[in-house]
C-alpha cells in the first residue's frame, strides 16, 4: 500500500498505523525505506501512530491528540523531552522504558471519553491529576517561542502546562525507546 500510495510522486503521504503488526526487523525495513523515499522526492509525510518509539526516530515535529483536539505540539525532542500536557506526560510515563525494572506500569486513570458525548472545556480533565474548575472552560494555548531544536514552536493546550514531577524521568525512558 505504501508504494501504490508512493507510486504517483504525491506532495503529501498521510500514513495511518501503516507499520502495526509488523515484526520489528520488517517495520524497521518499511520505515527506512519510507524515509528515503520521500526525502528523494520531496514528499512531506504525516506519520499516524501511537508508538512513540517509532515516532522519535521519524519525524521533526509531532501533534499530540487527546480525544480528538490538539493538546501538544512541537519538535519532537522538544515535545518528548520536556512534555508540558499532562496527557503526553501520561503517555510517556505508561513507556515500560519510563519504569524501573520489576515495578507495575504506570497508567493513565479512568477510561477515555465518548467522543459524541465529550465534556465542555477540556476532554482530559476527568483523568487529570491538575483539572481545576477552569477546565470546563476551553484551554488556553500556551506558546514558547521556536529554540534550537528548530524553526517550530512548542504549542500546549491546556490550563496548567508545566514539566513532570521530578519522580518521572521522562527524558531517559523516551531516549531508551529511540
């Protein structure tokens, strides 16, 4: 499917979970090849996933989304390193990396929302350590300016963005999964 969709030299490549299911060794092989294909051709690729492993080794920036909104954005070490919404802190804290060997897997409480019957405000609100009663409001965005990890700026949608507790080492548990 990959290189049907490769084939007519698109501008754009939109790849949804395209490597799921995949042994390693073959995933390993498709996303080298897609990497060197769509440099050679100029395409821009937007690369769907929930496997962040996979994520930090591919992509220059990254969207992270909450029950369909956008809650982080940025570069991706810049977003996976110093993640300031406490969904993608729960994602990466939920990394069997991100815990000590022998220890229960961190998770993220309560269950996700029904997307026809979304809260007001924030969607992530319920399951969040930080809610407050402004989160039935919609979230502010919180910009910090383009760094040195590039042109983009790192976007946060929420009331009460900020970095992780220290207990959670989130920058070695991301860099053992790259």
């Amino acid at each position: 499917a990959i290189a049907i969709a490769l084939l007519h030299e698109p501008d754009l490549l939109i790849a949804d979970e395209p490597t799921t299911a995949l042994d390693v060794t073959i995933q390993a092989q498709i996303l080298s090849q897609v990497q060197q294909l769509v440099r050679e051709r100029g395409t821009s690729l937007i690369w769907i996933s929930h496997d962040l492993s996979v994520v930090a080794g591919l992509v220059d920036e990254i969207a992270v989304m909450y029950a369909g909104r956008l809650v982080e954005h940025g570069p991706v070490n810049e977003v996976l390193d110093r993640p300031q919404h406490p969904y993608t802190q729960g994602l990466i804290g939920s990394l069997p990396s991100a815990n000590r060997r022998g220890q229960r897997l961190r998770q993220i409480p309560g269950m996700a929302p029904n997307l026809l019957e979304r809260p007001p405000g924030c969607a992530f609100a319920p399951r969040c350590a930080r809610a407050s009663a402004a989160c039935t409001e919609e979230p502010p965005q919180h910009v910090e300016p383009a760094t040195a990890h590039g042109p983009v700026a790192h976007r946060v949608s929420c009331f009460h963005p900020g970095p992780v507790p220290e207990n959670a080492p989130i920058t070695a548990a991301v860099a053992a999964r790259r």
